[in-house]
C-alpha cells in the first residue's frame, strides 16, 4: 500500500467529494450537447472551468505533499492532470484515476475507509452538503433562465442576472431586483430557497461544533482527572480492542510495503540473472 492509497483511507469522505466534482464536470459536459439556449450553454462552461479548478488544486496538494513519481506514476496522478484541465469530457479521466485506485483495495481496507467516514460524520455532512449546494446552484442559474428566457417582461436574462438571483435567494436575502416571472421560474426559486435553507443550516451547525471541540477536549480532560487512574475492566477491554485493531492495520501496512519490496528485489535479481546469461550465451 503506497502513501496515496493509505490517504485515500484515512480521507475517504474527501476522495469522494472529488469524485463527484469530477463527475459533475463530466455531466455538465454531456449537458452541452443538449439544446439548450446560448446563455445557458455559457454557464456549463463555466461551472466545467470552476470543476477543473478545484480538480487542479487537488492534483497540486498532492503532488506537494507526496513522491512525485510515485504520484505520478504508481498512483495514476498524470490521468488527475490530464483529468483536470478545463476540457470537456476530461474529467472522466479523473474518475478512471480513482477507479485504478480502489481495485488495489483489500475488502478490509474498504471497511477501514467506511469507518472513517462515518467517524468523521461532520466533515463529511459538509462535504455532501457542499456538493449539493455547488449541484442545486448551477441547476436554479440553468433551468431560470431557460425558464425566463422566452418571457417578454423577465428581467432574468443574462448569465450574470441568474447567478445573482440564485446567490441572492440561497443566501435567503432576496433584494427583489432579480425575481421570476413564469410559473415555471417560480418554482425553480422554491427549489433554490428550500436548499438555501438546508445548506446555510448545515455550514452554521458544522461551525458550531467545529468551535465547541476544543471545550469538549477540555471538558474530558478534566472529567478524566476527577475520575479514579484505575478505569473499569469495560473500558479495559475497549482500550484492549482499540490497540488490536491499531496493531492489526500496523501490520497490514507494514506487510504490503514488505511484499512490494520483495517483488522488486526478484524482478531485478531475474533481469540481472537474464542479463547476465545473455552475455555468456
């Protein structure tokens, strides 16, 4: 198991977050074959350039943070490059890179990477609401102005008209400068109200755990000093199993880089041997 696959464990949550980026980029680029109107065509290009640039920051982090090479080549990143450049239908690259990765998972290894995520229930709400949000804001800009395009007295009509409308009406401020007129682009603004709503709520509870944490560490700490040194034989045996398990992915870990080391030692003594009884041949 090289680093990248160990950090697609520990951040599972997050690898997912950039595949549904990376798919998202590749619907809106199916979307441009549709018939759709000039202004909303221009929107899916920008939303596939705004994908590419969070597909590229990623692809620098981690060519930052680990072995290039071994990024690059062992862990697929040039398919993460190639995959994040603002083209159309690219990004499907990137969702092959991902794929690579996860065949090379132990079943084992995938239920490590579900108790992550599930551990780390608050980043992962955020992540998933977050992706939301981006979907449902490209959704209302698109569908309100095909809605409000045909519309002689619409005063949504530009690009820039519908992404002010929808981030006025997911902020749940509403001026009313920009506001629909067709049935239709008022039921896109339920739509885009309902998830406002919902998104602001999660950002709003996910910051009020993020800055009550450190109370809560400090809380325990304190609680654990109050209480006997001696803990009881359940929480013992929780200690116990919580150390099994650590020693248990430890040796899992180790025994993988082992392997991979063996298998190089036995190609090159091969392609030394066959060298060499090529020269007395």
């Amino acid at each position: 198991m090289n680093e990248f696959e160990a950090y697609i464990i520990q951040k599972a949550n997050y690898v997912g977050f950039i595949f549904l980026i990376a798919l998202f980029s590749l619907i809106n680029s199916a979307l441009l074959l549709a018939p759709l109107g000039f202004h909303a065509r221009e929107l899916l290009w920008t939303y596939i350039v705004l994908s590419s640039g969070i597909l590229f920051l990623d692809f620098l982090y981690f060519l930052i943070r680990m072995n290039r090479r071994g990024y690059l080549i062992r862990s697929h990143g040039w398919l993460a490059f190639v995959g994040s450049l603002p083209i159309p239908g690219f990004s499907f690259l990137r969702l092959l890179q991902i794929g690579l990765i996860a065949r090379k998972l132990r079943r084992a290894d995938l239920r490590l990477a579900s108790s992550h995520v599930f551990a780390q229930r608050a980043s992962t709400t955020l992540l998933v609401m977050t992706f939301i949000g981006i979907a449902a804001f490209e959704i209302s800009t698109v569908f309100i102005l095909q809605a409000e395009g045909a519309a002689a007295d619409a005063n949504i009509r530009t690009p820039w008209d519908a992404v002010w409308w929808a981030y006025v009406t997911f902020s749940t401020v509403g001026y009313g400068d920009r506001y629909p007129v067709t049935t239709f682009g008022r039921v896109v603004g339920l739509f885009a109200v309902t998830v406002g709503v919902a998104l602001f709520s999660v950002i709003t509870g996910f910051l009020a755990d993020w800055f009550r944490r450190p109370r809560q560490r400090r809380l325990q700490k304190w609680n654990a000093a109050d209480t006997a040194d001696e803990p009881t034989p359940s929480q013992q045996i929780v200690e116990i199993k919580r150390l099994l398990e650590e020693m248990e992915a430890s040796y899992q870990h180790n025994r993988s880089l082992i392997q991979e080391r063996l298998q190089t030692l036995e190609r090159l003594l091969a392609e030394g041997e066959e060298k060499s009884a090529h020269r007395k041949g």
